[in-house]
C-alpha cells in the first residue's frame, strides 16, 4: 500500500528461505532459538510455536536473519531502514494525527481495543520472541526490525512498535537485542 512517496506491505513476512534459495532455520523450542542467538546465527518462528499464526502474523526472525547477506527481503523489496520507518511513522502523525486505531487491526488487541484500520497498515498484536525464547505480548504489542545497526553492542533498532493505544519510532530496548524475534515489513524499492 502506498503510504506519501512509500510502498509498504500491508502484512508481515513469512518467508522460510533466503532470497537466493536456501533454507532459513527454524527455532521449534526455547532451546534452538537461544542458541541460535548465542551462536549469532539467523532463526525464525512462529508466534508460540504455532503454524495457525503466521496468517495474521507472519513470522518473526531474529535480527541475523534480517541482516544475513542472502537476502531476507524478496526481490525488488527491502527491509527499511531506520529513517524509512520514521518517515513512515511521520506520515501517519500527520495523516492521522492521534488515531493510533486507525493503524491497528480490526481484530484480537486484548488491551485496549481494537482499531478500525482504516490506513490499510493492519498493525496486528503479534508480539514478539525473546533472547531466551520465550513469547510475549500478543494481542498487547507488536514490533517490526529496521535494516539499521545501533552504534554498537548486540542491540539493533525495531523502528516501530505499536502497543496498546501508542505508536514509538525508532523504539530500542534492552530485551530487543539481535536474539530478540521480531516481525518484518517489507518497502519496494
């Protein structure tokens, strides 16, 4: 969907291979994604190990699957940048100015409400996967990686995260480092 000058998928990805082909690993327990984390090797999973959610919510991957040189993004599509997501999220502050709702999914916000998605986002609350591999904050929260590396450290920036009634950009903390499964959203290039 067409969002200013930005092209933005209007669902989250659930790719199980690399652009060029080869299979991304599955995490099926805690254990394989807190070791694929240590080892800083790329993971996906499905929101708490169950295939009936990657309809809504896609997959969510750690951040070395996001940066691995093979390509997480299809082709002629890009994980945005850090400045991508906040121009993003300026234009819905001036196209929506206080209407979180109209951003959110019409179904399973468990706090607060649902929204009306009237922007076409379709912002689901599929949460996301800590280091250690343990799932939280669906129907609460959901968060997206950036394609932009922080100054250092294991942490990497998920430029948006919507939870409850609020939008954060350029939204870092500490259990979001590069272990940390998170959604991704795709811009065309």
């Amino acid at each position: 969907m067409l969002y200013g000058d930005q092209t933005v998928m209007t669902t989250n990805l659930k790719l199980t291979k690399f652009k060029n082909g080869e299979d991304i690993p599955q995490a099926k327990s805690a254990e394989e994604w807190e070791r694929a984390g240590e080892n800083k090797k790329p993971a996906w999973a499905y929101y708490n190990n169950d295939p009936s959610t990657a309809e809504q919510c896609g997959l969510l991957y750690n951040w070395f699957a996001v940066n691995d040189p093979r390509g997480l993004a299809p082709e002629g599509w890009h994980i945005p940048s850090e400045d991508e997501w906040k121009k993003l999220g300026d234009f819905f502050s001036q196209k929506y100015p206080r209407n979180v709702n109209s951003i959110k999914s019409k179904t399973e916000w468990t706090r607060y409400e649902n929204g009306d998605n009237t922007s076409g986002f379709n912002a689901f609350p599929c949460g996301y996967r800590s280091k250690t591999g343990s799932f939280n904050q669906f129907g609460g929260a959901t968060a997206w990686w950036s394609a932009s590396k922080d100054g250092g450290g294991d942490r990497s920036h998920n430029s948006m995260f919507f939870s409850f009634s609020n939008v954060y950009h350029e939204y870092n903390v500490a259990q979001n480092n590069r272990a940390s499964g998170l959604s991704v959203r795709c811009m065309k290039d």
